[in-house]
C-alpha cells in the first residue's frame, strides 16, 4: 500500500514537472505564432562584444517613451512600454507605464533611467539566435548595418516579445548572408 503511495506521488510529481517544461517551450512558440508583429530599427551596437556564441546581441534606436500617469520610476524598476508605429510603420514606444495597458500593444521592460518626461527603458528581446555556420559572416553583415538598414521583426503577445527575423535592407539576415556567398 506504501508503495502504491510513492508510486502514485512520483507520478503526479513527474506530470507537473513535464507540464512546466512544455508550457514554457509553448510560450514562445505561441508568441512567435499568434503575437502581433513589430518592426524594430536596430541601433549599432559595440564591435567588440556584439557577437556571443551563437546569437547576435541587438540593440535598438527606439529604447524611450514619455512617461505616462505621472508615474515616478526608479532604476531597474518593472514597467511597461505600450507600443505604436511610426510614419514608416517601425515601432516606437507611445508611452512607459507602471499599469498594465488594456487594449493596446504592450511589452514588459526595466526603467534604466527618466529624464525630462521620457523613461528610458531596457527591452527584453536583446538577442538573435542564429545557425552556428553563419556567426562570423552574420556579425559582420549585422555590425555593417546596424543603425543604417537593420530591422528587427520582433512579435508582442501580453507583455512578452519574441525576436522572429532580423533584416539588411529589405532581405531577412539569411538572404542577405546567403547572396553575399554567392557573389564570392
């Protein structure tokens, strides 16, 4: 009776724990799927330390929005960072919140600091995983581009945001990697 006990809590124990793993996977995957699109301009990024292993670190032009509700951020603060579209269709950030918006596109970010009315913000998607073949053709490309023709294709879904494709001009980074093989 004892073990059938044990056996039976091992089970349960071991269901939760699969479930747990799985769900996060799927939240992802769920946000890459059926979040709402947003296209990031990147911003350059510091040579020596943009490229690690096997993802290129991004970094953004839009990292600011005014502050919203005369909220008083600190440093390292948890906020939120309601998200609109420029004239060119890029992202911007409309406003920086310590309310979940309603209704509106929003993502989840740290204050880094506020300064005349705008809070200045760290985006949670800073990195682009990418096939280990492409890293050193990749970091260049993008090191070349940033600030000029990068774009990131980020995807929004309840606060969360997942990188989806990364562009050089009108080419997604694979295209463009690839293209450059090929006129070698």
């Amino acid at each position: 009776m004892k073990s059938k006990k044990r056996l039976a809590l091992f089970t349960v124990v071991a269901v939760i724990q699969l479930a747990i793993v799985l769900y996060m996977a799927w939240q992802w995957e769920d946000i890459l799927q059926t979040g709402q699109r947003f296209e990031w301009e990147t911003a350059p990024v510091d040579p020596y330390d943009a490229f690690k292993g096997r993802y290129i670190d991004l970094g953004f032009k839009e990292r600011s929005g005014p502050v919203m509700d005369n909220a008083k951020f600190a440093y390292g603060q948890k906020a939120y960072a309601i998200i609109g579209k420029n004239a060119d269709g890029k992202a911007i950030i409309s406003g920086v919140s310590a309310k979940q918006p309603a209704g509106k596109p929003y993502v989840k970010v740290k204050v880094t600091y506020v300064e005349n009315g705008k809070a200045h913000v760290q985006l949670p998607f800073r990195r682009y995983y990418l096939p280990e073949h492409w890293a050193a053709l990749a970091e260049t490309a993008y090191r070349e581009s940033a600030g000029k023709t990068g774009v990131a294709a980020v995807r929004l879904k309840n606060g969360y945001g997942v990188v989806e494709e990364l562009y050089i001009g009108d080419k997604t980074l694979d295209e463009y990697l690839r293209n450059s093989l090929s006129k070698k």
